[in-house]
C-alpha cells in the first residue's frame, strides 16, 4: 500500500503593495529625493485626502483646517484647486502628481489605436507654464527609473513611451480641444489674461472639461495664490470650499504648506502691504479690488457684427482720442474716434499699431483716419508730450493733453454703460480689455481704474477717452440741442 506523502508547507507571500502618490513621493527611488523631511507633510495629508487614502486623526484635523471643515473625499476628486500663498510648493507638488500621472498611465482600453493622451501645463503665458513643464522633465530626466520612459522631445514638451505626451500650453481654450486629456494644471489662474476672451479662465475650463470625459481618473489641479473676487478660481472657492463633493478646494497661508518660508518676511510684507500681502501670503482673496464693470454691461453695450462705422461728418461731429506709445515696448499705439447721438456716446473708428512700429509714421496712420472724419484734433494723455504733440503737428493736427487722468477717463465712462448710453464696437480685444480693467479702492478712499496684471488698456484707454468727450464737450452739446 503506498504511503501518503505529507504535503509540503506552503509559505504565505505578502500581496506587493500598491503604489499610490504617497509611497511615489516617499520613495528615495522615485520622488523621495525632491519631497525629503517634514515641512512637505502638509502636502502629503492635502494629496492623501484628493486621492482618498487612509488619515490618521492628526491628519484629518489638518486636512479640515485648510478645507473648510469638510469630510473627507471617499474617492479620488475629479477637480482639485489649491489656493495656497506664495512659495507654499504648488508648483513642486502639482508637478510631481502630474508626473506620477503620466509615469503610471496604462493606456488599455483607454485610448483608440493611435491615439495619445496629453497632461496639459497651462498658464497666462509659455514661459510660466514652462516652469510645471521644466520640474515634470526634470523627474524624467533625474530619476533613473523613469528616464527610459522619455523618448522624444517636441517643441512643446516630451513625450513619453507609454501614450503620453506632457505639453505647454497658454490659456487659449482654442488649444485644447481635440485632445484626449489625463490631466490639466491650471498654473496661477487668478492672473489669466487674454484679449481674445473677457473671461479665459472660464472658457478653457469649459473646454478641457469634455477632454477629460474618456479617460478614468483624469483630472484638474488648479493651483494659484489668489486675487479678487471674481473668475474661476473665486468662483470655485464659493461653490465647493467647505462642500462634501468631488472637487477639492483648499486654501491655506503659505507657512501652513511650508513652515521653511520665514515669518519675519511675511510680517515685513503684510506691514508694507496690508491688502497685497494678505492675498500673496496668507491665501485670503483681496477686498479692495473689484471689476470695473460686469461683463454683462459692457456686453450689452456691444454692437456685433459692426467693426468700424464710416464717417458721416455732415450729420455727426466727432470726438478722437489717443493712447500713444513709442513702438519698442510691449504697448500699442492707439486711436478712436466717437460722436454723440441723441445723447449716446456711439464708438465709430478704433485703430491698433502694435509694437513694434516707427512712431513717426503711426502717427501718419492715425492723422490718415482722423482726415477722413474731417478732424484736425486729438486729445490724450501727456505720454512723451514733446514727441507726439510736434509730429501730429506736421501732419496738421493738434494733440491736445487731456485734463483726465487714466483712472478719471474710466470712471467717467461707467455711467455710459450703466445707463445704456455706450456703442461700442464688436472687437473682441476692446471687449476683453474694457472687461479686464480692475478698480482698487486706496487707502485715501478713492477708487484707481487701470488694467490688473498681465493686462493691457491700449484699446479701451482711447476708446473710453473719445466716448467721455463726445459726451461731456459743451461745445458739441451746444451743437447738438441747437
């Protein structure tokens, strides 16, 4: 009879652990070299609550102090903004989740044959965005585990063997349709501009949206030190900050994500600059600047499908401004040319020389318009006065320097759209720039127009000016109720 054979021990073997962003940034093989000691722990809690991981107690109390008390998300967030001061390390750890994003990226069943995914690092211009672009290459370059992932670099970015393309681009919703998107970082939004839109932001957002529909797990970050009251980031903020939902706003000082960031220097700033550095430093959106107008009126004040309206100078007598520049700089040469109608103050011409140009013969080109609505005069400020005044001089026209300081022009031009009494032209970049100006109240308690950063005026400062003037010269009004 055979003998029965005992069958032999069997040894259990440990399930490999999974790896999730966390163990990536501990990891001295991967991420672990660029994250090293406690001051990123702040980080760490705020990344373990986006993508749903255990916390412990003393975690989960943090994480409430910089999300408004919330729960804690259940599954990874679709959206996550972080509002945090300057220098608190958005960049680095936005950074580092997009290139463990791009790294662990398994395309099966996820793409169609052919296609590649993109991570998307946007920003108001190239160069800012290159800044995400330059940390996520130097973790495919610096890593020797990931550095044979990098097989080819482009124009605006690398791409990587496994689908991935990682991609610099500005914040031009225009750009990014088309592309199947695993992930976008929205680098300093409270500062987008862009004079093809009166609100980018909120354009691209609506456009990545769809992009990000037929990958699972994709995702917006959304990272910037804030601002006013108002745009995406803002409006974020007072929808989801403090809501147990699937997008993640947090918002903190810098010191509470860096505590490396010196006090003293902050208290220096917030003592120079009450409003400026409580916004910059410790996360607080700023009171004491607001828009000049809602977008909704100057809108309403726009006659589309209309870019110039041809000189009636039998019927009209025309206003005309200008918002000269010397053609070197990043600012154009302006001009516009307005009439009152029946007490409305109806924008006709507006001409843009972008830089760079010979400013003599800019000066050519805005006498050239200004004869064809029979006028020999042109008011505006008192830019490179000598210069300007002499060479409209030779072409036969007075430049006359405006009583009105930029700030007085705006505030003077409100009540033309407040009260419906403003046409203005269907020019997008007039458009966006009348929607992008900012009134910041001084601490003397007046207000002070002008573009906020990034910002240009150009086209609005001489539109504005001509429209006040039609409306406010005695002479014409004379003219006019005669």
């Amino acid at each position: 009879m055979a003998s029965k054979r005992k069958p032999k021990p069997t040894t259990a073997v440990e399930p490999a652990p999974v790896m999730n962003i966390i163990t990536a940034l501990d990891d001295p093989d991967l991420f672990g070299r660029f994250f090293p000691g406690d001051s990123w722990s702040g980080w760490h809690t705020v990344l373990k609550a986006a993508f749903a991981l255990p916390m412990d107690d003393s975690e989960t109390a943090f994480f409430q102090s910089v999300a408004g008390n919330r729960l804690a998300p259940e599954q990874v967030v679709r959206e996550l903004w972080l509002i945090a001061g300057r220098r608190a390390g958005k960049d680095s750890i936005a950074s580092a989740v997009a290139a463990f994003a791009a790294a662990t990226f398994n395309q099966q069943n996820k793409l169609r044959p052919g296609e590649r995914a993109v991570v998307m690092c946007l920003a108001v211009d190239r160069d800012q965005a290159r800044v995400i672009l330059n940390y996520i290459r130097s973790y495919f370059t610096d890593i020797p585990l990931l550095a044979g992932m990098l097989t080819r670099e482009t124009a605006v970015g690398f791409e990587l063997n496994n689908g991935i393309d990682i991609a610099i681009l500005t914040n031009n919703f225009r750009s990014v349709r088309g592309r199947a998107v695993l992930l976008a970082v929205f680098d300093e939004l409270a500062y987008w501009r862009d004079e093809s839109s009166s609100a980018p932001d909120e354009e691209l957002y609506k456009a990545i949206v769809p992009a990000l529909a037929s990958i699972p797990g994709s995702m917006i970050i959304g990272i910037s030190s804030p601002y006013r009251k108002s745009g995406l980031l803002y409006k974020k903020y007072k929808k989801h900050f403090g809501q147990n939902d699937d997008v993640l706003v947090i918002q903190a000082p810098t010191r509470t994500l860096n505590p490396l960031i010196s006090q003293d220097l902050i208290d220096r700033e917030l003592a120079d600059d009450p409003a400026g550095a409580d916004a910059e430093w410790m996360a607080n959106f700023r009171n004491d600047i607001g828009g000049w107008l809602d977008i909704s009126l100057i809108d309403a004040a726009v006659d589309y499908g209309i870019t110039v309206r041809p000189p009636v100078s039998s019927f009209h007598k025309y206003t005309a401004a200008a918002d000269p520049s010397g053609g070197s700089g990043k600012d154009s040469f302006t001009a516009a040319i307005s009439h009152n109608e029946k007490g409305m103050a109806v924008l006709d011409c507006l001409i843009e020389i972008k830089p760079p140009f010979n400013p003599i013969e800019a000066v050519d080109q805005v006498a050239a318009m200004l004869r064809a609505y029979e006028l020999k005069e042109i008011t505006g400020d008192a830019y490179a006065a000598s210069w300007v005044v002499s060479a409209f001089a030779s072409c036969g026209i007075t430049y006359r320097h405006s009583e009105r300081n930029r700030s007085e022009i705006y505030r003077d031009a409100m009540p033309l759209f407040t009260s419906g009494r403003a046409r203005i032209l269907d020019i997008q970049k007039l458009i966006s720039q009348f929607g992008s100006l900012e009134r910041k109240t001084s601490s003397m308690g007046r207000d002070k127009i002008d573009h906020g950063p990034n910002g240009h005026d150009d086209l609005c400062n001489s539109a504005a000016l001509s429209m006040v003037l039609a409306t406010t010269d005695s002479k014409r009004s004379v003219l006019f109720f005669a």
